[in-house]
C-alpha cells in the first residue's frame, strides 16, 4: 500500500507512544497533546482498519438493540 501525504507527516509510533505513556500517570495528569492532523489521522486510520473487520457492520447512529427483558 502506497503512503498517503497525510501518513508520511504523521509519526504514527511516536503518536502511539504518546498515547501509551498517557497510561502511565495519574488519571488527572494523562493529557496527551495531538495536532488536528494527527486526530483525523489516527480517528481515519481507526474507521478503516475497523470496518476491514469481517464481523463489523458500519451502522447509523442511534441504533435500537433489542434484548431479553
């Protein structure tokens, strides 16, 4: 797969790594700082990678789910 504009300014390790060193510090500390390219990146990259899924249906919002009562 040939890289997009977008994928080669994005670091994607050093965004994950951000985002895992997050976990690492009190809930009240684990702010990560993103650029607006960086989340349109990683929510994109999520969407696809997600709906390639073969058990994911890419549904509407709001859904009703019927269940047992």
């Amino acid at each position: 797969m040939a890289a997009s504009n977008d994928d080669a300014q994005v670091n994607i390790d050093d965004l994950i790594e951000r985002l895992l060193q997050a976990r690492k510090v009190p809930a009240t500390d684990n702010f990560v700082q993103m650029s607006l390219e960086e989340m349109n990146f990683l929510c994109e990259k999520s969407e696809e990678i997600f709906l390639n899924q073969p058990v994911l249906l890419d549904l509407q919002a709001p859904i009703t789910i019927c269940g047992i009562r």
